[in-house]
C-alpha cells in the first residue's frame, strides 16, 4: 500500500487558543499562524507527489468575529501576500484562492488577482487559500451558474463548475476539533480525516510528515470491496 496524498486539505484551527494560553491577543496567534501557512506550503512545494494544498484561511461565517479581528485578517492576508510572492515564484508554486472574492475590499481583490496571475504559469504545488469559502456557498454559486448557462445537471457539470473541481484526498483539522466546518465538503466525499490537538501555530512539518505516513497505510476502497 503506497497511497500519495496528491491533494492536502488543512482547517488551521487553534490560532486564538495559542495567542491566549501566552496572555497574547488572539490577533498574535494568526500572525504566528501565517507564517505556518509559509513553511507548510513550503514543505509541500518540495514534495512532487503532492499536487495540491488548499489551506481555510477565511470562511463566509468568519464575518461573525470582532471587526477588529476580521480587520486584521484581511491586512495579514494582504500583506502576506505581497510578502510571500517570491516564496510562490521560488518554489514554482502555482497561488489559485477559493472562495467567493467579491466581498473583499478592491486592493485586497486587487491583490489576490496580482498573486493570482503572477504564478499562473508556475507548475508546481498548486496552493490555494479558501478565502470567504463556504462549502454550501461554493455548490449553490456552482448551481447558479449552471441555471444561468442553461447545463444540464450532473455530478460531472457541478465539479467542474466548483471554485475547486480536485478531490481531497487527506484532509486535516489542527485545534482538537472534530468537524468539517463547511470546508471542501463536495471535495472530502472519499478524504481520509486526521484530527490533530496542536494548535495550527505549533503544527510542524514534520507532523504533517507523519500523518502522510499514516495516510500511506490506510486502503482506500471508494465504496468498493478493495
Ligand atoms: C482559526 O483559528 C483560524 C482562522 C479563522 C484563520 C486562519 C488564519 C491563519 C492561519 C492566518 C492567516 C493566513 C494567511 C494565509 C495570511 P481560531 O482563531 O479559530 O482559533 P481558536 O479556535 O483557538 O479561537
């Protein structure tokens, strides 16, 4: 059994806990847990047999946090961004969001599209951040525009018309969670779940390297006998 994760999904849960459990405001847990965001993207980019890594940096339900907090959010990921762009060109590493963008301010989109067409022609890692992402939101935003192109229903026209049409194969959630949060849930019909207690900014590469050895062993049967 030598199963490669070709696609990782990860829900980077724990950054407030994190922050808080050193008298920190949570705000210091997800400027620590960007930069968790570069290494893990990192690590992936030099490993051939992942394809894809999709990272939840921002949900349709985090609007609900404190405007200071989701303030915040949006200047990290702005400036992480801009920061990060040659990270992305070194390592040939292809930046594709999901998500609905166009609640995000014009400079945010502005940038985001910046990133976006920059590394277009990179053909490494695929890295996408799922930013204002909801599960439900991607599959009703998908069946909208089949209705407005007039195409027929069925499993292959909703994939390919998703932010994202690539199964996940293994999906992780940090934090000591046990749910899906409405992420990738068309994606994570057949995903192997790993469910870690570190908080995103203590997960390490080399957890992450650990889990795919775990992955490796699992038999996957899609439904089938084996
Ligand atoms: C969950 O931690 C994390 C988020 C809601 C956002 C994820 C954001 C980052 C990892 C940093 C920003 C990313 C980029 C790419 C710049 P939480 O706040 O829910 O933590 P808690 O469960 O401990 O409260």
């Amino acid at each position: 059994m030598n199963n490669h994760p070709s696609h990782i999904a990860i829900i980077m849960d724990g950054n407030g806990r994190w922050a808080q459990a050193q008298g920190k405001n949570r705000t210091y847990g997800h400027e620590k847990g960007s930069e968790v965001v570069r290494s893990i993207t990192t690590y992936c980019a030099k490993h051939p047999e992942i394809d894809r890594l999709t990272l939840y940096a921002f949900s349709t339900e985090n609007w609900k946090r404190p405007k200071m907090e989701v303030e915040f959010l949006m200047k990290l990921l702005q400036k992480y961004l801009k920061k990060e762009l040659p990270t992305y060109l070194e390592g040939n590493i292809c930046f594709q969001p999901v998500g609905d963008l166009t609640s995000f301010s014009d400079s945010l989109q502005k940038t985001i599209e910046e990133v976006k067409t920059a590394t277009q022609h990179c053909t490494g890692l695929i890295q996408s951040l799922a930013l204002n992402y909801g599960g439900r939101d991607e599959v009703v935003r998908a069946a909208a525009s089949l209705q407005a192109s007039n195409t027929i229903i069925s499993l292959e026209s909703i994939t390919a018309h998703l932010d994202c049409a690539t199964d996940v194969d293994l999906l992780i959630r940090t934090g000591g969670d046990h749910r899906l949060s409405n992420f990738m849930l068309w994606q994570s019909a057949y995903a192997e779940l790993f469910f870690t207690n570190t908080l995103w900014p203590e997960f390490t590469s080399d957890e992450l390297e650990k889990i795919i050895h775990k992955f490796k062993k699992v038999e996957r049967r899609f439904g089938g006998l084996h």
